[in-house]
C-alpha cells in the first residue's frame, strides 16, 4: 500500500469553493496528487491532529494497487456524499 501525505498534493485554490465541507467517514472525495490525474477516495477516518482536522481515505489504482492519503480539507476538491443505506 502506497501511502500520499499532504505535502504531495495540490490544495484547492483560495478561491474555488468546496461543495460539502462536513466530511463524514465514507464520504468520497477527490484529491489531486502532484503527479498524476485526480482520484477519488472514500474517507476512512478524521482526528484532530496539530489544530485541524486530519482525514485518511484509501483508493484503489488500475493496478489494483491500494493508495492511503492523509489530507485537509485545504487539499480536497470535490465531495460526494456517502451513498444512503437502503433496506
């Protein structure tokens, strides 16, 4: 498992608002690594962590090959909302 910290994503930009700031785990959000395309990610746990709010979401690559990021909400560029359970 590959494991993306902050410092190798691009944060979205100051002035592109983000759709849904409540990120709840299962939530899938689309995060943009320095090198490569955007993925989406299903959120998988949050903690405070040094005054803000950490998040880890892991992600599956073509390869089949699992991908770990730890990000903040600076980092993330889109929200989807988890899907409702149905019965």
């Amino acid at each position: 498992m590959k494991t993306i910290y902050p410092n190798e994503l691009i944060s979205r930009p100051e002035d592109a608002t983000l759709n849904k700031t409540d990120i709840r785990l299962g939530d899938v959000v689309y995060l943009q690594p320095k090198h490569g395309p955007q993925i989406a990610s299903t959120v998988i746990y949050s903690a405070p962590l040094f005054g803000c709010t950490t998040y880890t979401a892991d992600a599956a690559c073509k390869k089949g090959q699992l991908i770990r990021f730890r990000f903040r909400l600076k980092d993330v560029h889109h929200v989807a909302p988890r899907a409702e359970a149905r019965h």
